[in-house]
C-alpha cells in the first residue's frame, strides 16, 4: 500500500524473489517521491560529515538502479562532481581537521581556496569532491508500477509503504516519523552553465542547458504540504549568495518527507499482526537508503532473514 519510492523499490527486490506483488496508491502528482531531486552525496551537512555507510550503500544503490537500467533501457542514474562553499570560517575548519583525519579516505578531494573560481565567490573557501550521483525517482517509480492491481484480498502480506502518512495509521501511528517539509524550484539562470553541483547547504543542481534546480528546504514545523513564500525566498537568497545572477522561477514544489530523529529507515513486520509490514522513513536519504533497505526487507519476509537492528522497528515497539 503506496508506490513511493519505498513501494517502488520493494516491489523490485520481492519479484526478483519471485513474490507475486499488487499495489494501491493515491496517485498524488506532490508526494515526496514526485518532487525529490533524487541525490546521493558521499559528504552530508553543515558539519561535512561523511555519509552513515556511505560507500557500502552508495554501491547497492548503484547496483540496484543499474539492474532497472539495463532491463528497462533507460538511465536513471547520472553522476557528478559537487562544489562545496563554506558559509562560514569554522566549516573551513572542520574540513581540514576531518581531511587530517583520513575520514574522507578514498574520495578524491580538492582543496578550493578562498576566493573566486569560475565567477563563484568562495569568502571562506570549500572544496570539490565526486562521487555524487542524481536518481531519477519520478521515472523509476513509473517504471515498477505494476500494470495490473488484481487486487490483495488474498495477500500474504500487506506492506505500508504510504511515507509520513504511515504515522496516520492505527497501526503504525507508534513509528518515530518526524514529517519535515521540503519545498524545491526550478529555475532558469540565464548565462550560467555549470556542470557541477554547487551547494552552500542549498544546492544548485543542473538540469540541461540554463536549467537548474535549486533545494531544498528542511522544516519541521509547517505540516501543510503547499508551497510558501517563505520557503521560495530562502532558496533564492541562498542560491543568489552562491552565483550572483537573474534566477527566473519556472516551477516551486513541496511535500512532506517521511523523516526520522535517527535518519534511518523503518522497515519490519508489526510485533502482533505479522501479515502487516511497513517500509517508511526514509527521510532526506531514500535515494541512497532505500535500496539497501527494500533489498532486507524482501529477504525478511520472504525468507525470514533478519534485518539490521538500526532499521528494524522492533527496537521502536513499547506495549
Ligand atoms: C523537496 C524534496 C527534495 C528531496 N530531495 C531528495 C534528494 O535529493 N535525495 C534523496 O535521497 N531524497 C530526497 N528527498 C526525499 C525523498 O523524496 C524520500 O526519501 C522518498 O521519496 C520517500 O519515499 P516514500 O515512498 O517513503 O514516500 P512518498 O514519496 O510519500 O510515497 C508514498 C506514497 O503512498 C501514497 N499513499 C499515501 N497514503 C496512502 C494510502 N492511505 N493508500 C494508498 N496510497 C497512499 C502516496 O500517494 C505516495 O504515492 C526529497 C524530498 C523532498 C520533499
């Protein structure tokens, strides 16, 4: 129940298995899954850390989006180099005490010194590294959507793959999902071609010729899931700081992700009614985590394979 990403992707791994899967969805044009800019990145947040296991899923992601490329004969999958712009002195600071550190070992990482480079003013300095990829989410989703819903009367199991709206679920309503909004543009910068991704904490990602996206927000108070001014002004003035241009907005975006304090995701049979399981959480990360997740998931319930104890709800259940 729901074809997300999460659905998507667990319908995948369970016919690999050979499971026979049907699916129920809204079909809303603004879930999370509709809006997402579907990035992977091996260096995440304002504290620069590198990505939780990030080369160990970045290579089942890579590994599971390129199983659908060549069965399908599409490119989901691109990848990049990413410009990171420190915003302020202490991140210059971090970078270099966690370069010392080795913890960005084996990334390719070059220094970029204060100033400016490629008409993109670094005050503080940053750094370029690769190992970025995009997903395409909107397309992978329409791919796996299976073409006839014959219906799940009969069903061994039903999965709940409806993102933060698992929470309004009796049974799931007990799941740690902390919904954060993320609202998204899309752009035009005229005169600016870049071939990278460029981010001060707000990105700006290309998408073809003078065409960008730029995100995304990250709020947890504001539950309605409709565009605002606010969210729209953030964005422009993060992105205008990075390339002091024009940037003319061709569309704005929003949606609820289904988020987690942990940021990790959720998945696992519930501890009474065991014909029910639920496969949400993904937050920020599902392009990456998702993979990885689905791939237990589908092992576990048709196999009864246990899953990792940092995504297994059990540890969440209290009565
Ligand atoms: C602005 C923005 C930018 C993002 N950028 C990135 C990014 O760069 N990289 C990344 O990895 N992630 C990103 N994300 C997060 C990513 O979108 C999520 O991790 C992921 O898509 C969540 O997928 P999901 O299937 O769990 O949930 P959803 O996408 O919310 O899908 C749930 C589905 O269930 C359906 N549904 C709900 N209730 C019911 C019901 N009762 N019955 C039937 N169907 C139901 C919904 O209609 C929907 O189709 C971004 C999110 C936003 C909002």
């Amino acid at each position: 129940m729901g074809f997300g990403l999460a659905g998507a992707l667990l319908a995948w791994e369970l016919q690999k298995l050979n499971v026979l899967v049907t699916s129920d969805d809204l079909n809303e044009s603004e879930t999370s899954s509709r809006v997402a800019a579907g990035m992977i990145t091996p260096i995440t947040g304002r504290r620069l850390k590198p990505t939780w296991r990030g080369s160990e899923l970045t290579q089942i992601a890579r590994a599971t989006y390129s199983e659908v490329e060549t069965k399908f004969g599409v490119k989901l999958w691109h990848e990049w180099t990413l410009r990171r712009v420190f915003r302020e002195e202490i991140m210059r600071t971090w970078f270099h005490e966690r370069l010392a550190h080795g913890e960005y070992e084996p990334m390719q990482i070059t220094d970029i010194a204060p100033g400016t480079h490629d008409g993109v003013g670094y005050p503080f300095g940053g750094f370029e590294h690769g190992g970025v990829a995009t997903v395409d989410i909107p397309s992978f989703v329409d791919l796996m959507k299976p073409k006839e819903n014959s219906g799940s009367a009969d069903a061994d199991v039903t999965v709940t793959c409806t993102g933060y709206r698992a929470l309004s679920s009796a049974l799931w309503s007990w799941l740690p999902i902390e919904p954060s909004k993320g609202e998204i543009l899309d752009v035009t910068i005229p005169g600016l071609f870049l071939d990278h991704v460029l981010t001060n904490g707000t990105w700006i990602l290309p998408v073809g010729g003078d065409k960008y996206r730029i995100g995304a927000t990250h709020d947890w108070d504001d539950q309605d899931p409709q565009p605002t001014v606010r969210g729209r002004e953030k964005l422009l003035e993060a992105a205008t700081q990075l390339v002091h241009r024009e940037i003319i907005v061709t569309g704005h975006r929003a949606a609820l992700r289904p988020s987690t304090k942990f940021k990790r995701p959720l998945v696992g049979r519930h501890p009474i009614d065991t014909a029910q399981a639920v496969f949400t959480g993904l937050g920020t990360k599902g392009a990456l985590q998702g993979p990885w997740a689905a791939r237990q998931l589908a092992r576990h319930l048709a196999f009864g394979e246990p899953l990792d104890t940092e995504i297994d709800i059990q540890r969440w259940w209290k009565s």
